[in-house]
C-alpha cells in the first residue's frame, strides 16, 4: 500500500515537470522567431547619389534609373516605386509640414480620397518626417518631406502600406550611421524563498500510519504547494510591475519637461523670432517681500482712524427721518448689487455695472501670474519649455515667442475701451423694483435723475489727489451739501496693497459749510457692510433718497478694489 502511495506522488511531479519543459520551449521558439525577424525583413541598404543618406529596403526592391535630376535615389519592387528627391534648401518643420499641406489641398481640390491629413514618422528620434497617403490607380501612395543631416528631401512613394512605408522612413539615416534602439529595461521578478518541503515519504512509510494516508490526500497536497508558489510569485511580479510604472511615469514627465526645455535645432529655414528671457526670481523675491511688509505697514495707519461722532437722535423720532441706512454689499465680476434697509424697515435696492474690471484685471493680473511661472520653472532649469511650448503654436508661434504678453494685451484693450467709453451707471430701486433715482456721467461727474428722466441735483468732483471731494448741486445751481474723503492716506495705500479685506476701505464724510452732518460707518465684522449716519439736525438737508444715491454712487465709482489697482 505504501509503495502505491510513492509512486503516485512520483508521476505527479513528472507530469508537472513535462508541462513546464513544454511551455519553456515554445517561449524559445517564439523568441528566436521575434529575433531572427529583423534579420529576414531588411536585406538591402541604398544610399543616394550624394551619399547624405542611406536608407533599408526589404528584400526584393532595387536601384532604379530616373529622368528627374533632383531624384537621388529611386527604389523598385514590380509595380512598387520609391523615389527620394534633394530639395534646393534645407526646410524647417514649419515648412515641410506646410509642403504636405499643399500637396493635401491640391489632392482634395482634384475630388481625391485621403488616407488622412498631415502625419508624422519619426527618424529615430533625431528628426521629423511629414507625410499624406491617398489611394491611386488602385495602389496605396505616398507623399513625404523630412529633412535629416542638413539636407531636405520629398518622397514619392507607391506599392507600399502604411506599416512598411514608416518602416523604411524609420531607417533613413546618415551613411554608416548606426541607429541604437534602446534596450528594454530589465524588470527583476522578487521572488520569495521556497519553504522546505515537508517529506512525505518519511511521513508515509512512518510504521503503523501508511494506512492513513490516501492517493487524494497526496495530490491535494502537491496542489495546494504549486498553487501557493504560483501566487505568490504572481504578487511579487504585480508589486514590482506597480512601482515600474510609477518610477516611469515620473521619468517621463520630466523627460518631457526637459525635452521641452531642449533648444530646437535645424530651424534656420524658418522665420527669426526675439529671443526672451523670464524676469530674475530675485525681482520676484523682492516685491512680494516689499507688498507684505507694506501691507503691514499700512494696516497699522489704517488702524489709527477712528469714527466721527454724531449727537444721538430725539427720543420721538419723527416718521420722515430713515437714517442710518444700513447697507450689505455684493460683488461679482460684472456689478455691484446693495440691499439697502432704512430705519423704518423699508427695503431699497441699487446696483452698479462695472464690465471693464474682469478684463482689466485679468489681463494685468495674468500676465503677472505667467511671468511669476516663468521665473520659477527657470529656476528649475527649465525656462526655456516656456519659449519652446510657445514655438510650437502652428503659424503664430514664433510672434508668440517674441511676444507672449500679446495673450494679455488683447483682453487689457478691450477693458481699456470700455473703460473710457461705457457709461457706468448707478441705479436706486423701490422694493417693488420700480426705478427711483439714477446717476452716470454726464459731462459732470454725476448726474442724478428720477425715475422718469428728471434731473434733480448733479455731482460735481473737487480737490485734488489726496485731498478729493464731490458737491452735491441741486437744480438751482446751489450747493446742499459735500461727500468728503475722510482718510485721504488711505487712497494711496489702496492703489499699492488693495483694500488687505477691507482694513483699508474708503471712508467718507457729509459736510454741510464745513460742519459734519453725516458719515459712512464701516462694520468692521464684514466687508460688505456699512451704514449711512446723519445727524438729527441735518434731517432736512436734502432727500434721504437723493442723499443715499449720491454716497453710493462716489462709492461704487471710487471703488474699493481688493487687489492693487491703479484704476
């Protein structure tokens, strides 16, 4: 029983072995078969007349006679040609690709059916070749332009397809030149120790127990050992393939970047470009250590201003007297909308159209943003991925080269010509959304009217720049009253820092002949929020309603920016 038991235990690890044997030959055989391939499949080389290029054909082709006596070379298999022809000068990508553009267009104009539009082979990564396919007299042909070791040359090709016509281009090289491909990298498969195995003949011929043991049991367990071993040699591999990957992607994208970075040669054929550099990391390095440490230098101005005070109101407080009006504000990139609520509850609402911002903004703020990445990718070492991503841009790209700030230059006039010709208006709603009042420029530097049209008083800018205000002008030509800048430091510091969230916000003032009647309180919780104080002695200086549209209106048009602005 015991001898049984051994033998089949014996031909399991026999037939296993022979499996193995038979799958280990059949990958020789298809791996000789993969290397004896490029041996068979080039028999010949061909150079051109000048000997500035050789080239492989499979076997079969031969050296042809041509008429034209700009062909150097001229190949035949049958019916299949292959023609190179030299071109007077060498031609830069932009050209060859405009060359088969041309051939393109014409095949189409003439009702002719395309394999595709412009394509590309490499030449062994040292150039380019541009090439079209297109069906004629029932045969697959080609046109082609490429230039390699200082020379440009057109292709004519008939006979072949696709695979086999990049196949020969791929081997277009200098005489004697050898083209290295690059070897696979090797993957180390980790493979973990085998166990000792437990044996089993000692186990089975143990007196006594031999009778335990079955056929089953023994092939069961030889299983479960080869299972084991196979998957575990299956998660190494899976590990390794994982981190293979992953080092490759990384390796890639940087050897992206830096062929980026790469200058180009053999372009001399194409138009000259300026030359740019990006701006010194230690100009950048410097204005933003000035902007911060202004900022704080400003916050703490800004903090020194303290609010007016106003004599408290009479305990009956009449129905007619609405202040203060307590104002929340919301911006966007095109207006500014207020929700006003007087003090009797009433709810107002006004808004102002700005479209020139975003593009003002965006245009100058961008082209910051694109010097600031430029400065930094050449401190990496790759400053001139910018210029080189910026050449490739078909038609345009060398003026883009020499001139990148042109992305930025259209959106900034387009902000400038609306900037100076749309009028921005100010407009003051009921709560049932009916017109009330508006103002906009109008010679003076507001005009205020009702809803029906009517003027009723103008505002007219005084003083000078660090001392501003506006008179409000009724109809009689009278002055009623004044909006006063009331920190005039702070005007300045907004054009260098921005409003740094509102610490450095506009604040203004109501005069009537010098004495205050009024001011703006800044919620100092909230940005978007103010309120409109009068005094109770001035309660009848002028409409609560003409009062509201004039403050908002020099508010909207002075505008507190969050960013620095000279606008």
């Amino acid at each position: 029983m015991s001898y049984i038991i051994f033998y089949t235990f014996n031909n399991h690890s026999a037939l296993y072995f022979i499996i193995r044997i038979a799958m280990l030959r059949k990958v020789l055989l298809s791996a000789l078969t993969l290397l004896l391939l490029p041996l068979c499949a080039f028999a010949g080389e061909f150079k051109d007349k000048g000997e500035t290029i050789a080239v492989d054909f499979p076997a079969g082709w031969a050296a042809g006679k041509s008429d034209d006596p700009t062909v150097t070379l001229k190949l035949e298999k049958g019916k299949a040609s292959f023609e190179f022809s030299k071109q007077d000068s060498e031609l830069g990508d932009y050209y060859l690709k405009a060359r088969v553009k041309e051939q393109v267009d014409s095949l189409r104009s003439k009702g002719t059916t395309l394999g595709g539009d412009v394509r590309s082979v490499s030449l062994h990564g040292v150039s380019t070749a541009y090439y079209t396919s297109y069906e004629s007299m029932g045969a697959e042909s080609y046109i082609a332009f490429f230039t390699y070791n200082s020379a440009s040359y057109a292709i004519s090709a008939r006979g072949l397809s696709d695979g086999e016509f990049r196949g020969v281009m791929a081997s277009v090289r200098k005489p004697g030149e050898k083209i290295e491909v690059p070897k696979p990298k090797k993957i180390k498969v980790l493979r973990k120790k085998k166990e000792p195995e437990e044996d089993y003949t000692t186990q089975i011929f143990k007196d006594g127990d031999g009778d335990a043991v079955s056929t089953a049991a023994v092939a069961g367990s030889t299983d479960s050992i080869l299972n084991a071993f196979s998957a575990s040699t299956e998660t190494a591999i899976g590990a390794v393939s994982t981190q293979t990957v992953a080092g490759a992607a990384g390796e890639a994208a940087q050897n992206f970047l830096t062929e980026l970075s790469r200058k180009k040669e053999g372009d001399s054929g194409l138009p000259p470009y300026i030359p740019r550099q990006p701006l010194s990391a230690l100009l950048w390095g410097g204005l933003i250590a000035l902007w911060v440490g202004g900022s704080f230098v400003a916050r703490g101005i800004a903090a020194t201003y303290q609010n007016p005070k106003l004599p408290p109101p009479p305990a009956d407080v009449p129905p007619d007297f609405f202040f203060p009006f307590v104002i929340s504000k919301a911006s966007s990139f095109r207006d500014v909308t207020y929700q006003i609520i007087t003090r009797q509850k009433q709810r107002l609402m006004a808004e102002y159209v700005s479209e020139h911002d975003v593009y003002l903004a965006g245009s100058i703020y961008g082209c910051a943003l694109f010097h600031a990445a430029w400065s930094l990718l050449a401190l990496t070492g790759n400053g001139e991925a910018v210029t080189n991503i910026l050449l490739r841009v078909p038609l345009l790209g060398r003026a883009l080269a020499s001139l990148p700030e042109i992305f930025f230059i259209v959106p900034f006039a387009a902000g400038l010509f609306m900037y100076f010709t749309k009028k921005r208006e100010l407009q003051l709603f009921d709560a049932q959304n009916t017109l009330v009042l508006e103002a906009k420029p109008e010679i003076v530097y507001g005009l205020i009217k009702d809803g029906a049209g009517k003027e009723v008083a103008r505002l007219v800018k005084k003083g000078t720049f660090l001392y501003r205000y506006w008179e409000f002008v009724d109809t009689d030509n009278l002055v009623v009253f004044s909006i006063r800048d009331d920190f005039p430091k702070g005007y300045l510091l907004r054009k260098l820092f921005g409003s740094l969230g509102g610490a450095l916000r506009s604040r203004y003032g109501i005069f009537a002949q010098d004495r205050r009647a009024g001011f703006v309180f800044l919620d100092p919780s909230s940005a978007d929020r103010f309120q409109i104080h009068m005094d109770f002695a001035f309660a009848r200086l002028g409409h609560p309603a003409h009062i509201l549209a004039a403050v908002l209106y020099v508010i909207s048009k002075e505008k507190d920016p969050v960013y620095p602005s000279p606008f």
